[in-house]
RNA sequence: GAGGUUGUAGCUCAGUUGGUUAGAGCGCCAGAUUGUGGCUCUGGAGGUCGCGGGUUCGAAUCCCGUCUUCCUCCCCA
C-alpha cells in the first residue's frame, strides 16, 4: 500500500545544510540575548484557548490553530451548539489551541509563577509558533520566534536596550541596510482624538499602515471606505507629510498637539528613549537606523507604548522583527500593574533575508572534520583506536561503517563536504602510519599515526 | 476570506492545432580506474503526466471539480 507523502501547508522540512544556518542565525541572537542578561525559558507548544482567546484582535484568534480535543469530543455536543454554527461549535469541542507568538504564553507564565520570580523578569524565548494563514512569500503557517522580553518595569531603558539588541544582532549577522520603525500607541490615539475620531484609531491604524503601499491617495480612499469624513482626512493629512529625523518629526507632533494628554505621554516617552539611547550607546542618535513613522501601527491588540519594527532594505520580505511595550497584558491572567516591554526576531525571514543578501558563511554547516576510510575488517579494527583519539582531542571525526569500496566511500565524504580523509590500509598500520588526505586540494601525505592529531589540530584551527 | 498562478523522471524544466513507444539537462547506479572523491568518457535504471470525473475513435494537451505550489490583497514574524 502506497501512501500519500507530503506535509501540511505552510509547513517545511529542513535539511541539515538549513538547519546549520538556522541555528547560525539563532546563536547570534542568543549570544546577544543573554549579553543583555535574559534568561531563556520554554513553553508549551500547545495554550488553553482561554489564554489564547481574545488577545490578537478578531484577526488573530481566526487564525489560531485549534486542537481537537481527545477522547469523544462530541458527548457534550448538543443540538443546539451544532445550530449555532462552525465558530461556536470550535470552542465545544476544542479546549487547546496552538500558540500565536510567544508573548502571550509568556504573560500567562509570569502570572502562574509570580512567586518564583525576580522582578524585573527578562527572559528570552525562541521557539516555534502557528498561524493559519494562507501561506506566501516571507510567510509560514509554522515559523520560528526568537522573543525577548522583561516585565514587572516601566524603565524606558528597556525600549533603548530592544534598540541595542537589534542593532547587535544585525552586526553580528552582517545586515547592515534596515531600519528601526519606532511609533507609539499614544501618539496614534492622539492623532485620532486631533481629528475628532477618538476611539476611532484602530480603524485609523489599518488604514495610515498602509501609506508606503498605496501612497496617499490610497490612504484617503481606504479612510472614506471606513467612514472618516473629509474634513477629518483633510486634517489629518499634513501629518504624514512630516518627514525628517526622528528629532525632526518628534518637534512637529510636539507643537502640533502639544494640548493632548495622549500626545504629551507619547512624545515623553519617545525623547526619553531618544536620550537613553544615547546615553547608553555613547552615541549620537543619528548613528542608529531609527525612524520614527508616525503612520507605524502594528495590529496586535495588546500594546499600549512604543511599538517597534525592523524592516530590512533591499529585500522583499516582510519586517523580520517587531514588538512594542505592552501594559496590562497580565491583567488579564488576574495580575494586575504588570508592565512589559518586548520584541520578536522572525528567524525564518531572516533567514531569507540572509540567504538573499548572501551572508551566510560558507562553513555553516556542522558534518564532521574528517572521515576514516577502510578497506577491509582488519584495517577497520586497526583504525579504531585512532577514531576515538581523534573525537578525544575535539576534532569531529566519523568511520564510514560498512565495508564497500574505497571509491563509495570516498565519494560519502566528497558529497557531505567533509574535508580530510584518512585512510590506512595494512601497509600503513604496519608502518604505523596513515594517509590524510585534503579533499578540497587533492594533496595526500602519509604520516605517523601519534602525529595524526596534532596534524589535523594544526591545519583546522590555524587557517 | 477575495483574486491570480503552478503541478510532467530524484531536481530544474521542454512537450506544436488533441494523434504511434512522453523528452532534455543535472542528479543517481555501474564500468573505464581489483587501495582514492571532485573532472572526462561509455552504458543503465527511473514517469498512473497532482488526484477524481467528463468530452473524444484517441487526452500530458480541451472542460468541470478537488488538492497542492507560489504570488497579491487583508493581516503579520
């Protein structure tokens, strides 16, 4: 019986030359993660749906991946639930669901362990999350988050240090055109109270986001779609226009709105983080590829302060990092007062911004440094002995394990990229001796076996 | 959720207005080279043409459905 191969939509294997570049990418950030002294936790990859529910925007929890529940899940299905239709009838016969981001599970972690807890608590999280959206470009159904964030302060600093980490990050992976998308939830909610919409702003956010998509006219037509009047987008409309530094454009709102509270707080916020900066980098804020974009939005529901997002120039993948201060998120979980801060690499577009921008080293990939050839089950048991020596003194080294010809053998190495071979017939065990061969040259010498290690040592870490 | 696109050998793709036995390159296997990969030469294996139905004497080719791929919108990492 054949059956059929293949594996969900949105999903993908990964061969051990991607998985080398992946974890490449995830130690970087993971260096720099703990430098900044976040400590990693994980979690589940399954949440309750009461946890998941309701935190995402009506978008989000249509995107969440339920999981049926085991056992009979209909024996407390009524008639009347099946009547009420397909979404109701889910959250009947579905209790978990697969988590959305790492945030979230995050919130509900703090909550469930406030006791065992330092506060501030930084942690990091890198981990896979799940989003039944239709699959594209930059954009998986499975995908990896690599989180950090720190709750329980409301320091500024924090916000100045997730500019930090991502500059780090991005020095260490060799990207050096992006730019740091910087707003502020506030500032938003004040534009919407300027123009008499207040309340209004998450209609408003949808619409301004789109600004460098479909330019200014498409702007207006998407406001007059969601029933903002003319003279409300008239007034609005000078507002995108400022552009300029971050300074520049933080002045501009200043004096624009300078008599809103909302405003007041966003634009405190955003010099403070400005000076911070600064401050902790030694370093003038034009150094730093920060933007502030007014017409910045980010849907998820859940932030309330700065929002964040990184987009790198050049290449056609969506923003590979984003994140933003959030103030109550563990309200919700019953612990109130909790503020958090924290923002999020996409590991598998920066992977694909890598692999477009070509910056992955050659080397990535983790086979062994040097695999040993028989040619029969003497010289086999007679090489043995070297084969752990080898691995003893930390060099990466494996024994082809059944006996075909040299050629095959050879040919295993050659394909696997593996750059010494080494090979000792009886001839050479009875001279106590072996061949290395160099497979990115050709060259072969014949040398003693107790050099072996010293040899290959040499020519592996002195390049 | 809306629109478009793709599917033929392991991979990348040809395949004419529907017409004999569906091709190429690369890869794979074997040999040239009985102790040496990568280059070269020779030979070989490998396909239910995504799946289901329909039209036709005849379908990879036309029609319908379905799944899949990739892309755009929405939204996002």
């Amino acid at each position: 019986m054949k059956i059929e191969l293949g594996i969900p939509k949105g999903t993908r294997d990964f061969g051990p030359e991607q998985v080398a570049k992946r974890h490449y990418i995830m130690n970087h950030i993971r260096e720099v993660f703990e430098l900044f002294g976040y400590e990693p936790i994980e979690t589940p990859a399954m949440e309750l749906l009461s946890v998941l529910t309701g935190k995402y925007g009506e978008e989000g929890d249509q995107l969440l991946f339920r999981v049926l529940n085991s056992g009979d899940f209909l024996k407390d299905v009524s008639q009347e639930d099946i009547a009420k239709g397909a979404a109701h009838l889910a959250n009947v016969i579905c209790e978990k669901g697969l988590r959305y981001d790492l945030t979230v599970p995050f919130a509900r972690y703090v909550v469930m362990h406030q006791h065992e807890l330092a506060f501030p608590f930084k942690r990091y999280q890198m981990q896979p999350v799940w989003r039944g959206d239709s699959p594209q470009k930059g954009r998986y159904r499975e995908f990896y988050q690599c989180d950090a964030d720190v709750v329980g302060t409301d320091s500024l600093l924090c916000e100045a240090e997730i500019v930090l980490m991502i500059t780090e990050v991005f020095r260490r992976l060799g990207i050096e055109d992006y730019t740091i998308k910087i707003n502020h939830r506030e500032l938003l909610r004040a534009m919407s109270e300027w123009i008499g919409a207040a309340g209004q702003e998450q209609a408003l956010c949808v619409a301004i986001d789109k600004l460098d998509k479909i330019g200014q006219e498409g702007v207006v037509r998407e406001l007059q779609e969601r029933g903002f009047a003319q003279h409300q987008i008239e007034q609005l409309l000078p507002l995108f226009e400022v552009n300029g530094t971050y300074a520049e454009v933080l002045k501009h709102f200043a004096e624009q709105m300078k008599e809103l509270a909302s405003a007041k707080k966003a634009i405190e916020d955003l010099q403070a983080i400005q000076s911070l900066l600064e401050e902790a980098s030694g370093q003038p804020l034009n150094t730093f590829p920060l933007m502030l974009d007014p017409t910045l939005a980010r849907g998820l529901s859940y932030y309330t302060g700065a929002i964040f997002e990184v987009k790198v120039n050049n290449v056609a993948i969506g923003s590979v990092s984003g994140g933003g201060r959030y103030d109550n998120l563990t309200g919700t979980f019953g612990k109130e007062g909790l503020t958090g801060v924290g923002f999020s690499f996409g590991l598998d577009r920066l992977y694909d911004v890598m692999e477009a921008l070509d910056l992955f080293p050659k080397d990535t990939r983790a086979g062994v440094d040097v695999m040993l050839v028989h040619f029969d089950a003497e010289s086999r048991k007679g090489v043995l002995p070297l084969l752990q020596r080898l691995r003893g003194a930390g060099i990466k080294a494996e024994l082809y394990p059944q006996a075909d010809k040299i050629k095959k053998q050879m040919k295993y190495a050659n394909k696997k990229g593996t750059p010494w071979v080494l090979l000792a017939g009886s001839e050479e065990l009875q001279r106590q001796s072996v061949q290395l061969k160099n497979m990115h040259t050709g060259e072969q010498v014949e040398i003693a076996v107790d050099e072996v290690v010293g040899f290959l040592k040499q020519k592996l870490y002195n390049r």
